[in-house]
C-alpha cells in the first residue's frame, strides 16, 4: 500500500483539476503494483482510503481545514472535514503499518528561520515515524541547507534515487550532495529491512526523486521568480504560515501556469516509484 495525502488535493491544486489529478495519481499507483490509500478526515473521522465520494467531497468543499498531526484531535471532537498534511498523512499512515508514502516535496525550515524560528512539523514528525517518503526534496521557497541540517541532527536518513544530489523541487538539483544513492526500487526495500532489523523503529527515510531534467522548470525562470516573489513577500510583509502559499501563487501567476504543470509531473512521478517501492518491500 501507498499512503497519499488530500491537502494537496483541498489545498494544493486549483479546482476543477484538483479531482481528476488525484485520481490520477491513484491511477498510477494501480499501473505500477501497489494499493493507494489517501488519507483525510470526513466529519470527524479520520479515514485511510477514501472513496470517490470521500475524495471528491474533499476536494470540492470550501470549509475543509488543513489538519497537520496537532490538529488532528481538535478536529475529530468537532466533526470536522480535514485534508491531512505530509506530517499527519505520516503519521496517520505509519500507525497503522503502512510503509510507504508518496509526496510531492517536503516543507522544511523557512528562509529566515533564525529570526521566526518557523519550521515545518514535517521535520520533526519524520523525526519519530517509521515510514519511507518518496519526495522531489523540499520546496525550493525554503531554506534548503538549512533542512538538510536539522534533517541529519534529527536523524533522518536520505536516499537520492539514482542521484547524488539534492533534488530542489520544481528544479532537478538544488545544489546539495547526498552521501547515499539507490538504483532501484529494491534497494530502497534492503534499506527499509535493515532498519528494521536493527531496531530503527522510530525515524522515516526520506527517497529524494528528482524530475528529469527536461522536465524540471527552467532554472533561469526558477531563480528568477523566486527572487521576485521573496522580494514581494517582504514588501508585503507576509510571515508565518501564509509565506508559503503566497509564494507558490506567485510562482504560478508569473511563470503562467508552468509551475502548476511541474508540480503534477512531481506527484505522478514520486506515486510511481512510491508504489514500485511498495511492491518490493512486500516481496520482501
């Protein structure tokens, strides 16, 4: 099985795309061998696997809330419809025994993080979850240095798939090597194995999957947009919690949609060798 996760289908993608893209990425852990399971809450109650109508009330509805792991409670004692997080989709996934998560990137610790100390929960719940997350690295908006650092201190293991650098997201390199590379779902499977029979119950394992180079977006455009929006964030004062979304519309406005189209090759992409990774580790 394949956990996947519904913010970005309530949060993540414009509608009316964002119904017919999550069935495709279902669709496409089906071709390559393995169960999807998208998680989210429905009226409280949290739900591994949702239905069509589950997926499509989800993705429709404009009172549903964003529920990372410390909203989780709140919101089942309010009956609440929440899309979950990378952070609770973990969490969520790997409490009942699913070892396998596909994602587009990860969130990590925000530019300027010495002074807002602003740090994505994804860090730390990776932190203390045993479960393998297919990722095109962390969103290049962040501090990607800086995640790498906490990501070791926290003691969270990596793997570049077929690379030995840092994916950055929308861009296939982010400037940053990896120690260990894997070539094939299989041995991504070795390693989940050894870890659990050494013991290593608590920590996830990142599999960092970087897009193709002809299909990243262009490097030049990339820089270039996100020095434009990080300089309209300030102007504008945006902190906290809304910096992320803000610069992810910007990206989507100023490179008319192409950004948009990378993030759907990134999803359909990590769901690939997510399930192929699936297949593998139930083989073994």
């Amino acid at each position: 099985m394949v956990a996947l996760e519904s913010t970005i289908v309530s949060h993540g993608l414009p509608r009316p795309d964002n119904l017919r893209i999550a069935r495709e990425i279902e669709e496409t852990v089906r071709k390559n061998g393995a169960v999807p399971a998208t998680i989210g809450m429905i009226a409280g109650e949290l739900v591994v696997g949702l239905s069509d109508d589950e997926l499509t009330r989800l993705a429709t509805r404009d009172e549903v809330v964003k529920l990372s792991v410390r909203d989780l409670a709140t919101a089942a004692a309010l009956k609440a419809d929440g899309a979950t997080t990378v952070a609770s989709t973990s969490a969520v996934a790997a409490g009942i025994g699913i070892g396998v998560f596909a994602t587009g990137g990860l969130g990590g610790v925000h530019r300027e993080a010495s002074q807002t100390f602003d740090e994505s929960a994804d860090l730390i719940t990776l932190a203390r979850t045993p479960i393998a997350v297919v990722c095109a690295g962390v969103k290049s908006i962040l501090d990607v240095g800086a995640t790498l650092e906490r990501l070791e201190t926290l003691g969270v293991g990596i793997l570049g798939y077929r690379t030995r650098r840092f994916p950055g997201f929308f861009i296939t390199d982010s400037g940053f090597d990896l120690t260990w590379s894997v070539e094939s779902p299989e041995q991504v499977a070795e390693v989940m194995q050894a870890q659990n029979d050494q013991g290593l119950h608590e920590a996830g394992l990142i599999i960092a999957n970087p897009l193709p180079t002809d299909e990243q977006l262009d490097p030049a455009l990339h820089d270039k947009t996100l020095e434009e929006g990080l300089r309209l964030v300030r102007e504008q004062k945006i902190t906290g919690k809304d910096v992320t979304p803000a610069l992810l519309a910007h990206f989507h406005s100023a490179t008319e949609g192409k950004s948009l189209e990378v993030n759907v090759r990134i999803i359909l992409h990590n769901s690939a060798l997510a399930a192929q990774i699936a297949a593998a580790a139930a083989r073994l």
